[in-house]
C-alpha cells in the first residue's frame, strides 16, 4: 500500500499538467436532570430540498470552480499548523499568500498573511503591528478579537485561535481556525474588534481575494453509512473526511421518542490500532454531529477504526427496592449500581437519600414509594451534591422526599439513565485520493 506521501506526489505530476472542578460537575448533572426531550422539526425535509436545489443551481450554472492545488511537501499536524507562522507554512508549499492590511486611526496594522482551507477548515495567518515607539501593553488575542469569515455561500464561524506577541512587544502574530468556507467564494470578508479604552468595540472589516486553487483538498473522504444500536436508539455514523487540518466524522442519532441523546457519549478514531487524539465535538439540530479528529498520521494507514465506547444507557427496574435496611452498600440493578444512603423520619413525611455515579439519573415521573400498604409518589427532590468516599472516588446523591407518616417498606422505580460501556466497533475503507 502506498503512502500518503506517494499519493499525493502522484496527485502533484498530474496537476502539474493541468491549467488551473465539583461545583461545576454538580450544576452540570442537575442540567442534565431536566433535560426535555427535543422532537425533530418537520421542515429539515424542506431545507433539505431547498439546499439541494441551490446547488443543483451552482452546479449547471457557468461559475467555474478551479481544481484544488497539490498541498504538497511535509504534512503538519494540526497542532504544528496553528503555532507556526505563515511564512514557514508556505515554505512547505502550504496555502494562499493574501497581504492584506489595514491601518487604524492610531497607526496600528492589521495584515492577513495567509490562508490554508481544506474541506474541514480554514486558517487564517494575521500580525497586528503596533505603531513606531508603541508596545502591547496586553496581549494581542485578548485585546484584538476575530468575528466571521462571510463570502458567496460561506458565513463561518471562528473555532479557535492562538498566538503571541513578539519579544519587543510590537507585534502580535496569530493564527484563527475557522468553520470551512465554500469553494465558490471569490473574495472573503474577515471583521476585526478592538477593545477601546472607554469599554466599547470598534470593527474593521478586511477583504481579501480567495483563490480555491491555492487551498487543499481533503485527503480522504469516506461515506461510513453504519450505526450502532444503543438502548434507546441508533447512533449512525455517516462519513469521514480527512484533511492536513484535522479529520472530521459526522453523524446522527436515530433516537425511538425522536428527540436527542441524554448523553452524547465517547466515540474514539483508531488508525492501525493506535488512538487518533480526540479535538471536541459539535452537535446541530436534528440531532446530528460532528466529531473532530487530529490529522491522520502520513504514514501507511492499514486500518480505521471507529469506537463507541459509551453512550446514553438505560437500565429499567423490574422489582421493587427494599428500603428495609438502607446502608452504604450498593444495590446492583443490571450492570449498574445505586446505593440507598438513608430513610429518615421528618416533620413533613420521610427523606431517602439515594447515590449513584456521576450522570445516574433516576426516571422520578412515577418514583414513588409503598408505605402501609398505599403508594405515595415523591413530593420534592433536592439537588445533586457530592458524597465523597475517600478512596479516590465521588458518587452523587440526592434527597427524596415523600408526604407520608407511615414509614416506607419499598421503592418503586421505572428505570434510571446512566453512562453505558459499549465497546463497539466500526471498520472504514481506507481510499486515499490520487
């Protein structure tokens, strides 16, 4: 199998030819406890339409789209690609030189550099110059923002940025990565924000001329079109496009009420066996995803694996809980625990305090208890907080309350949602673009 390296030197001879902390855990586990549950929007099938016939549009139409030039020379990682600057960038043949400047009222230079964009993103490659005899008096990232890449077809956000200022403080040098432009854009608008000094914001606006022949084009793009039962679902993985900036998988849940996941899970990338580092995830309406990926090592790919290692679980209770002697220990129920911390007589009722790991969310519609032979269903719930066992592990448990003055014999509980393993495993073709 050959390299990526003598792929693209082929895909270079060919065009060559061509023309052209806790607290926070706590407040995120009660979010997730009254999560409602999100049904699809029937005009996905109208946007749908409306965006195929726009391309349909572009497509016959007479707008020429240039072939994507070869990127060659030594593949960055992503990592590399956001600390180096442009002009070391297009020493390897990288990207779009732009030199496109603007000068404030106060002398200050804004200059675009240098464009990369591939099918998953754009960088930008930016220096502010401070005027003669002027310093940073803070650095340049927090005292100058980057708004939206607008253009013909392309209004993209800003997904990260980094850079630093110069050791003589007069210059900042950055690089900004953002959501991917459309190829049919011929001039790309980026905004500028200064912070001023009596606390507003002043935006300057630069254009530059975008060539798509000067960008690079993804090295592997695959339709995946496989999916994993879960509990309560589907989790379908739709594609993968690989790039020099990072590698994208998108997908999205088929969940049985229609709505969206309590827990998006962990999804991990294996090339040869080896794990591809993990850079975020983005979730969108109709319960689709998008998982980002580091670039994809150049040397000779075997195999591509994706893992679903966990996901939203449910578990359903068949038989009651008895509360006859509440304890520290835990209850197992299927392949997960609870424990039953205490049952304690207040001036209203009783108090159960129950446990479990992190993102264990009892179903409490119909929790209720059995005492004297009556059911009673919960009167009140407290929130979550932290029950440190001092073995290195931290389960979280709430209060229950429940108006009745016969003391309670058992709990009567549907079911309850937690992180489930799964394990399962998903093999990619491996087809590297000539």
């Amino acid at each position: 199998m050959k390299t990526i390296e003598e792929r693209l030197q082929e895909h270079k001879q060919t065009l060559n030819i061509v023309q052209a902390p806790s607290e926070l855990e706590g407040r995120l586990r009660n979010a997730l406890e009254h999560v409602p549950t999100k049904k699809r929007n029937m005009n996905r099938a109208m946007t749908w339409v409306a965006s195929s016939a726009a391309a349909l549009l572009l497509i016959v139409g007479t707008y020429q789209y240039p072939a994507f030039a070869y990127y060659g020379g030594k593949l960055f990682n992503k990592i590399e690609l956001m600390s180096l600057s442009f002009s070391k960038v297009a020493e390897q043949g990288y990207g779009q030189t732009v030199n496109k400047s603007k000068t404030l009222d106060d002398g200050t230079v804004i200059t675009i550099n240098g464009v990369i964009a591939d099918d998953n993103a754009l960088l930008m490659y930016y220096t502010i110059d401070r005027p003669a005899g002027s310093v940073f008096t803070d650095n340049g990232l927090f005292l100058y923002g980057v708004g939206k890449m607008q253009g013909f077809l392309t209004d993209s956000d800003p997904k990260e940025g980094s850079g630093g200022n110069s050791k003589d403080e007069t210059q900042y040098e950055g690089v900004y990565k953002f959501e991917p432009v459309s190829p049919f854009s011929r001039t790309l608008t980026v905004t500028f924000s200064e912070r001023l000094d009596n606390g507003e914001q002043a935006s300057y606006p630069i254009s530059f001329k975008f060539e798509a022949n000067k960008a690079m084009k993804s090295m592997l793009e695959e339709d995946i079109s496989k999916s994993v039962p879960v509990d309560q679902g589907t989790v379908r993985y739709d594609s993968i496009t690989a790039s020099p900036t990072s590698t994208i998988v998108k997908g999205h849940y088929e969940m049985d009420d229609e709505g969206y996941p309590r827990f998006p899970g962990k999804t991990k990338l294996y090339v040869n066996g080896a794990e591809v580092k993990s850079l975020g995830m983005r979730s969108y309406r109709f319960g689709e995803f998008e998982l980002e990926f580091d670039v994809l090592p150049t040397d000779k790919m075997e195999t591509i694996e994706i893992v679903l290692e966990n996901f939203a679980g449910y578990q359903k209770v068949e038989e009651p809980i008895s509360l006859a002697s509440p304890s520290d220990q835990s209850i197992k129920i299927g392949n997960e625990k609870i424990w039953i911390r205490s049952v304690t007589k207040t001036d209203t009722g009783y108090d159960i305090v129950i446990a479990g790991k992190q993102f264990t969310i009892l179903e409490t519609e119909d929790l209720s208890v059995q005492a004297g032979g009556i059911v009673i269903p919960v009167s009140s719930i407290s929130s979550s907080r932290p029950w440190d066992l001092k073995n290195g592990n931290i389960l979280w448990e709430q209060t229950y309350s429940f108006n009745t003055m016969e003391e309670p014999e058992r709990l009567l509980l549907d079911g309850f949602h937690y992180i489930k393993t799964y394990d399962k495993t998903i093999s990619i073709p491996i087809d590297i673009k000539k």
